[in-house]
C-alpha cells in the first residue's frame, strides 16, 4: 500500500459519511497490508457493532487497544460498546482506563454516570456528571444528565438549574424568548432574562405577559420598577391561555393545596350550611367555589378571566360570575354585602395589600371574614413584599397583618401551607383568616 496514511483517511471518510460497506472493505484492505494495523483494528471494530456484529466489534477493539493501550478515547469507545451490550462491569472499567490516562475526558465522565445512574448509583452518578460539566461546562447532554440524576435524588432546584443551564447554551435563536427569560430566571442570570424579555417585546410589541415578566426580572436583578401588581391585561391574557389545562396543572401537577385548606377552616368554625354570603375574589375556574359552595347561600364570583370564567361557570355552583378586576369589584358593590371574602391565589399577583383589604372591609359586613392566601416571603430584606422571577408577590406576615389593621381587620390566625410546587419542590405560604372589626380572630371562638 503505497501511502497507508492517506488509505486510512479515506476508510474514515467513508465511515463518517455513513457509508458503511465501502469503509469496511477498506479497512479490510488496510489489515490485509498491514495486519494488526491499530488503527484500523479500531474503527473497523466500531463499524461492526454498528452493524449489529457486536461481539466481533468489541474484540477487535480490545485488539486495537491491546497494541495501543494509551488511547483514552479507545477506551470509552469501548466503554460505551460494551454498555450497549448490557456489560455494565466491564464497561466501567473500560470508562476508568479512560479516566486513569485522561483525568479531564468530558465524554468519559459523562458515559460513566449515564452507566451508574442505569444502575440507582445516583450519587456515584452526580459526581461523575459533575466532574464532566466542571470540564466542560457548555457540555449539554452532561448538563441535562445531571439534571436527571439530581431529580433522581430528590434536589429538584438542583434539576432545575443543570436543566436551565443546559437549555439556554447556543444556538438559541429558534427558542422561546418566554422560555429562555424563564430559564434564566431559574439560574438566577436577572439582566440575562430581561433582555430574552425585551426581545420577546420588540417581536411582540405591547404583549402583557411579556411586558410584566420583564418587569418581575428587573425587580428581581435589583434595577428596581417592579409593579405594585399585576397588571389586569396580564392577568386576563395569562388565564385565559391557562383556562383549559389551569386545574389539571395546579392541582394534578402542581399539588395546590389552598382550597382544601380553606373548607377545612370553615368546617372548622362550625359554619352552618347554606348561611353565608360568600365573594370568591379572583374566583378562577372555580376550585375554590366547590370547597365553599356548601356554605353558601349565595356565592359570587369574580375575576378578569372570561374563558376561566367560562370553566367556572360549568360547575354550577356560582349565583352570578363578573368579569371585572376585584379590587373594583369590592369597591363599587354595596357596603355589607358579604359575610365571606375568599382570595385563594389571588393575593400572589400584588404587592401591598393595603387596597385589596380596603376594598374586601367596605365588601363585608361587620364581623365578617376575609381568608386569603400567600406565598411567604422568606427572604432578608427591609421591604413587606417582593416580587419573584415568575411574576408573582409573596409577602410577610408583618405586612399582611399591618395592612389588615389600617383596614380595620381584627389580629388574623395564620397557617401554615405548602401552596403549590414550583420546580417540583412545595413552595411555602400561609393562610390568613381575619374578622372585620376590632377583634382578633380566634378559631377556638369564632
């Protein structure tokens, strides 16, 4: 063979090109030049396994290797061969003589955790994920592994961010901007997320979604012009595009926990059926008017969404549904109208409360109840209420009952409650129960 370099690069040619027959018969001419030739021992023990001869393949490359044992990228060829052919032992310890010639091998990293994580070593697992990622921190499918053996392990957040990571590598100009100012969010990566934000709106000029997440990623990157709520453009479009598959997420998916919560208070209380005039402020699909509809003699329900108000009305358990932003509601109905004000999930799209509970005080009469729902704002910092990456308020206790004593609410009973999970970990909230008037709420006296 006159220049075996140049007969070898044209067997890989064919290779490559996925012209199989032609590469095999070349490399076959290689070997018959040059017996034991390592090279094409290799690549022609590769193109075997991938024709299904893989028992033939593998020993050609242990061949190959047994000539030329320094070749760490031979050993996790041969790793993944002999994986695939359900040889895990032996196939982590091709992975490791990968390893031991070549500490930094991103792909051998990554092909061994794929093995161990195959095998419930999810720990084990990590590392080897992590060390790939620490390598290569572009390497996608290292990062979406992680992502898996991270959720594997329960750390959900820690899922989420590999997963984020890995989504927003480039290319990235056919993806959402939606969804890449999401996943930025999810890394923290504010002024990131913002521009995804901006772009979404120079595509989409005016768009209510857009334009509030935007406003949510510069409240939480520090830049300060976050809304005091959401906007009720916002609110009507982002419900209306959930109305169909709203409760099948939050409670199937989601794990919403709110209503239960709030029928299990009004049991609670001894409430007597059919005895109360109850708003459903920010009413939804419904979920919450079937937990209170027993107690109700009459239940009103209100919110900006038509088409979820549309789902609501399909349950049949409403007196009369408005479509009108609650706050407005309350305030231009008559005074005393209500013994009950029920804002489950409602809350999370304000930020000070002061004119929500301003309204429901002029909505109810004396001695009735306002129950509303929070996501709690856990975080250090000097204000009541923040804003979060997804576009939704949680707030302090202090706040709320601040708020609810300058609108002439009783001290509230607060409890505990995983609201509903959010990158499949339960976010943490509470419930508020407060008596218009002077008095505080007692739930062993009320």
């Amino acid at each position: 063979m006159a220049d075996p370099a140049a007969a070898f690069a044209a067997a890989l040619s064919e290779h490559l090109a996925g012209r199989l027959p032609e590469a095999e018969s070349r490399y076959r001419g290689i070997l018959a030049a040059a017996p034991g030739q390592p090279s094409a021992t290799h690549f022609l023990g590769v193109l075997l396994h991938q024709r299904g001869r893989s028992e033939e393949g593998i020993a050609l490359v242990r061949d190959s290797l047994a000539a030329s044992p320094g070749e760490a990228d031979w050993h996790n060829t041969l790793g993944n061969m002999l994986a695939a052919t359900g040889q895990g032992a032996e196939a982590i310890v091709a992975f490791m003589a990968a390893l031991e010639l070549d500490a930094r091998h991103a792909q051998a990293w990554n092909n061994l955790g794929a093995l161990l994580l195959r095998h419930q070593q999810t720990d084990q697992a990590i590392t080897a994920f992590e060390n790939a990622v620490a390598i290569d921190p572009a390497f996608e499918d290292a990062l979406y592994n992680l992502g898996d053996a991270q959720a594997q392990r329960g750390d959900n957040s820690g899922a989420a961010r590999s997963r984020c990571a890995a989504y927003v590598l480039r290319p990235v100009a056919d993806k959402p901007r939606r969804m890449l100012g999401v996943a930025y969010s999810v890394l923290g990566r504010f002024e990131d997320a913002a521009r995804m934000y901006e772009e979404w709106l120079a595509q989409e000029p005016g768009n209510p979604e857009a334009s509030h997440l935007l406003a949510a990623a510069r409240g939480s990157s520090g830049d300060g012009g976050a809304p005091e709520r959401a906007s009720d453009a916002y609110l009507a479009a982002y419900f209306d595009g959930l109305a169909e598959t709203f409760e099948h997420k939050l409670v199937d998916m989601l794990h919403y926990g709110v209503p239960p919560l709030i029928g299990k208070v009004l049991r609670g209380l001894g409430t007597a059926p059919r005895s109360l005039r109850i708003l459903d402020a920010g009413c939804g699909t419904g979920l919450c008017g079937l937990e209170v509809a027993p107690f109700a003699s009459r239940l009103v329900g209100v919110d900006l969404s038509a088409r979820s108000l549309a789902v609501a009305a399909d349950k049949g358990v409403y007196s009369s549904l408005h479509e009108q932003e609650v706050v407005a509601c309350m305030e231009q109905g008559p005074a005393g109208s209500f013994d009950l004000v029920v804002a489950a999930d409602t809350l999370v799209y304000f930020g000070d409360t002061g004119g929500f509970f301003a309204a429901a005080a002029h909505a109810l009469a004396p001695g009735g109840l306002l129950i509303a729902s929070f996501e709690e704002l856990l975080a250090e910092g000097p204000g009541g209420h923040a804003i979060a990456p997804s576009g939704r308020y949680s707030h302090r206790r202090s706040h709320v009952r601040e708020r609810l004593a300058s609108a002439g609410f009783g001290a509230p009973d607060f409890t505990d409650v995983d609201v509903r999970d959010e990158l499949a970990t339960p976010v943490k909230g509470f419930l508020a129960v407060a008596r218009r008037g002077g008095a505080a709420f007692n739930p062993a006296g009320a």
